[in-house]
C-alpha cells in the first residue's frame, strides 16, 4: 500500500515539475513578447538584437519539456486527465515556442525598420495597441491554464477576433499610405509583416485557449473559431481602385 501511495505521489510530482516548466515558459514568451513590441515602438536596436538572441532559451525549455513529457507517458502509461495533462503540455510548449520565434522575427523587422526608415508615430501607436492586446491574450490563456479554467480559456478562444479586426485596420491604413506615396512601401512592407506576426501570437494563443480546454473538460471545441482576417479582400479592393 505504502508502495503504491510512493508511485502516485512521485507521478504526480512528475506532472506538477512539468506544468511549472510550461509556467516558467509561458514567463518566458511573455517576456519576450513585451521586448519585442518595445523593440518597435521606442526604436531600440540593442533591444531588438537581445530578444533575437533570447529566443533560443525558449527552444531549448521547448525541448526540455518535451523530453521529460514523453518519458514520463513512456513509463508511467497515464489515463485519462492525467495522460490530458502530458499531451496538454507538449501541445502548450510548442505553441509557446512559436510565439518565440514570432517574436524574435519582430525583432529582427524592427531593426531594419529602426535602421533605413522613418515611420509615422500614428502607425507605431497601431501597432503598439496591436502588441498589448496580444500580451493581455497571452497571459490571460497562461493563467487559464495555472487555474486549469476553461471558461477564462474559452474567454480568450471567443477574443481572438478582436486581434484579427485591428490587425485588418492596420492592414488597411498600410496600404493606404504605400498606395499614396510610393517611397512609403518599403517601411510599410516591414510594418505589415510585424503586424501579421502579432497577430499569428494572437492564434496561438487562441490554441492554447483550445488545449486549456480540452485538458479541464476532456472535449474538443467544436464551434468555428472566431476569425476576422478581411486582408485578402482588402487587397483587392484596393488594387481594382487603382486600376
């Protein structure tokens, strides 16, 4: 008997050291997140190249929690909510790993958007709401799944649209300025590709929300996720006003 409290007890140390590690990730990206947006917005270069260089921390949490997921399924064989749990974090980490990397790409546009351009201050401030409204995502689905609640998760699978909507006025106001100056499109270029990796965060957020979820009810979301992306379409308008 007292054998078997050890196993459980050692099991459940095992998943507790686990879902501290995907805390400390969660940390981690948020950090990350933050210090790219501020990249942006203050123009900081030496900023920029740390959070480029930070995203291999991440990659390397990525891995360390995968490796011990996987061995703990492999010898401990989980059933149902505990099994949730380990496959809830190998699915959390890589979602987070790729915030990371959307991240660092940020900061890598921002330095060469802070080197050769001057950009309009009202775009900046776009683009900065844009960025908050992406960490406020981020950490609410974090702290979703510390509380393991999945209404608070599916409140940020339900908010994902928000992000999409700012992202397609951005879209539009970028186009509208390369549209009518020309010497504008390649600033504007770099600006929608950090607008677009911010809203990819805002998506795997959104998964995470998903993964939060399913791991407290055991049930897939079935709806359509909520989705705003009219950039497409607001392309094309534009080209056929020009036409």
């Amino acid at each position: 008997m007292r054998e078997q409290e050890h196993i459980v007890k050692s099991f459940e140390e095992e998943l507790e050291a686990i879902s501290t590690l995907i805390a400390q990730m969660g940390g981690m990206a948020e950090a990350q997140l933050a210090a790219a947006i501020d990249c942006v917005t203050r123009r900081d270069i030496a900023l920029a190249e740390r959070t480029v260089l930070e995203d291999r921390r991440i990659d390397e949490m990525e891995h360390d929690i995968e490796d011990q997921t996987v061995r703990l399924i492999a010898r401990r064989q989980p059933m149902a909510l505990d099994l949730r749990e380990a496959i809830s974090a190998i699915k959390i980490s890589a979602d987070l790993e790729r915030i990371g990397d959307l991240a660092k790409n940020i900061a890598k546009r921002s330095i060469i958007v802070i080197g050769d351009y001057e950009t309009p201050a009202r775009l900046m401030q776009g683009l900065a709401r844009m960025g908050k409204l992406a960490q406020g995502q981020l950490k609410a689905v974090l702290d979703a799944y510390a509380g393991r609640n999945a209404e608070e998760a599916l409140h940020v699978w339900r908010s994902d649209a928000e992000i999409d909507e700012m992202y397609n006025s951005i879209f539009r106001e970028l186009l509208t300025y390369m549209m009518e100056d020309p010497r504008t499109i390649g600033a504007c270029t770099h600006l929608l590709f950090i607008a677009k990796n911010i809203e990819r965060i805002g998506d795997h957020a959104t998964n995470v929300a998903e993964t939060v979820s399913y791991l407290v009810t055991g049930e897939m979301l079935v709806d359509e996720r909520p989705k705003s992306d009219q950039t497409t379409t607001t392309a094309i308008s534009a080209l056929r006003d020009t036409q």
